[in-house]
C-alpha cells in the first residue's frame, strides 16, 4: 500500500484486520516502528475522533506528530493548474506539497466536499494534489467521497461484536437539519462489499447514493423491512447526490427508535459519529445497551495503527 485514500487501497482485509486485531491486544509493542518519522496531519476542516485516534496511533508506534488546521492557520493553497495567482491565495499545493514532505515521512489530509461543485468533489482535489506533489505517502483522514479510516474501524467493531458469521449489517439513512457529505456511507458500502456480511441500504426515494458506489448491493425503501432480522443498524445522514448536496427531506419517520430496534434481531446500534440526538437516532435507542457508538469511535485507534504500520513498513 503506497496510499491510503480509499478503501480499496486495502490489499488484504482479513490481514489488515488481524493486525489491527493484534495491535489493540498490545497497542505498543512496534513503539519502534515509527521512530524518528514524522505524521503531518492537515486539517481543513474540523474534527475530534479523527484528529485524537490519529495523533493517538502515531504515538503508540514511536512517531512524531505535526498537526495543523490549514484553513485559518496556513496560507491560503490555490489548486488550479496554470492558475494566475492574483487573488487570495497565496502558496500554490505544488510546493506546498513538496515543502511538507520534507518536514513529515507520512502526510494526512482532512477534506470535505464543496457540496456544490459536483465535479471537484468527485476528483477529490485537495487529496489527489496531494497525492500527486507530495513525495512521501498520502493518507485520507476523509475526502469529499470517502472516509476510509471510519469504515475500517467499522468493520473491525462488527468483527468484533458478530455472534454468527455472516451477520446482517443495514445502512440507514436518518434525518439531519444539514446538508452532510457522501464519504461515510460511500466508504461504509464499498467495505461491506469486501466484508463476509448480508447488507442491506436503506434510504427514502431519491437518495440514492453513486450507482458506481452502490451497485450490486441490495437497496430498499422501507426502512421496517431492512431492518427486520439485522444484526447491524448503522445510521447515517447523507444530502441528496443527484440534486447534489441539496436536503430534500427531513422526515423524522426515518429517525432510528426502540420500536425499529424492536425488528431486528437484538441489532446493535452503530454511528460514526458526531451524532444528533433525537434526529438521527433517539436517547433511547443511543443510551441502551444496544449501542456500541463508544467502542467503535475507540477502534479508530486501532485502524489507523494498523495503517500506519503497513505504511511504514512499506517504505523501510
Ligand atoms: N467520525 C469522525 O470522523 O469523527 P470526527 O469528524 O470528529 O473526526
């Protein structure tokens, strides 16, 4: 693995899940591994869960951490090739790029989508600039189309927490007041396409996810029926993809309740948080015991260890 900004990166799931397996059995035992390296993480936009477990992961395998929040605290970076740089920005990604990989042995980028601009989102501008300038490996702490690092340490809490072993997992949408990005679910599905698991998407007409995304896995449109027999409830929001960004609806009939939870099979209750309460998913349902939200933000740790390692130990 030269990147990781896609969950197709991922050369052997059942391998890279053992060794994260193994590092949250032992987190320090490769204190060494990460020795005199440095991880740049650049921020564009906020974050808890991703910034923490990443800083966290670097320190357990010996590495130094370089954090910073490039929108207010860097130069302004201008991404157009060619561009005539007479605006606002005032550094261009192409050395930009260049100048942190000689500061940082790995370099980690946060980037949400514009939501407006289709096109750019889908190119994945900002990391893919940074895949091509930089010199030393890329990895995405989420893009505008994908959260790889989230939907690894999902798949590690469903291993984790499966009592049969092919466990049926749901995808729910739920409603949010905001316009929300694609890149979880979209990085949820193509893992549970890699995964042993029965999947299942749920989401109200017209908001379907990219086909290129979704295609080949089972979508339905009553939220009752996907959730008959599942194991798995994981519940996200995301804004409508053909009428791009766009909230079309807010239907609170679609927010996950005891008496959904009631049709499955004793499912547990998954988000990659951070969560709105009584709008994606109610206290009820969140403070139960069929939650396993705080165990699976802990896992973030552990999956981006894993990455870490396999990064490292390709470039010795
Ligand atoms: N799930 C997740 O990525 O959380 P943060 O946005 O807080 O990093």
């Amino acid at each position: 693995m030269k990147h990781f900004t896609s969950v197709h990166h991922i050369e052997d799931l059942d391998e890279l899940l053992l060794l994260a397996k193994n590092i949250k059995s032992d987190p320090y035992a490769n204190k060494s591994l990460g020795e005199n390296k440095t991880l740049g993480l650049l921020f564009f936009n906020p974050s808890l869960r991703t910034r923490l477990s990443t800083q966290k992961a670097a320190a357990n395998l010996g590495m130094n951490c370089i954090t910073m929040n490039l929108n207010n605290e860097g130069w302004s970076l201008e991404f157009e090739e060619g561009a005539v740089m007479n605006g606002d920005k005032a550094e261009h990604i192409k050395e930009a790029a260049q100048v942190i990989s000689q500061y940082c042995d790995i370099i980690a980028v946060r980037s949400f989508p514009t939501l407006t601009d289709k096109k750019k989102d889908e190119e994945e501008q900002v990391i893919q600039s940074f895949v091509k300038y930089a010199t030393v490996p890329v990895i995405s702490l989420e893009g505008a189309t994908e959260h790889p690092l989230q939907a690894l340490a999902d798949i590690l809490t469903i291993q984790e927490y499966k009592t049969k072993s092919k466990p049926k997992v749901v995808l729910t949408w739920a409603p949010h007041p905001k316009a929300l990005p694609h890149a979880v679910p979209n990085s949820f599905v193509k893992m549970m396409q890699m995964a042993h698991v029965d999947f299942v998407i749920a989401h109200p007409h017209g908001y379907e996810l990219d086909p290129e995304v979704t295609k080949g896995s089972i979508i339905v449109h009553n939220q009752e029926e996907a959730f008959a027999g599942a194991d798995f409830i994981y519940a996200k929001n995301w804004s409508n993809y053909n009428d791009y960004g766009k909230i079309l609806s807010q239907d609170a009939s679609w927010t996950v309740t005891p008496e959904k939870m009631e049709l499955t099979n004793r499912a547990k209750f998954m988000h990659c948080l951070p969560v709105r309460r009584n709008q994606i998913v109610s206290d009820a349902v969140l403070d139960s015991e069929a939650s396993i939200v705080i165990p699976q933000a802990n896992n973030r740790t552990y999956a981006t260890q894993a990455i870490l390692t396999q990064l490292l130990n390709h470039e010795n």
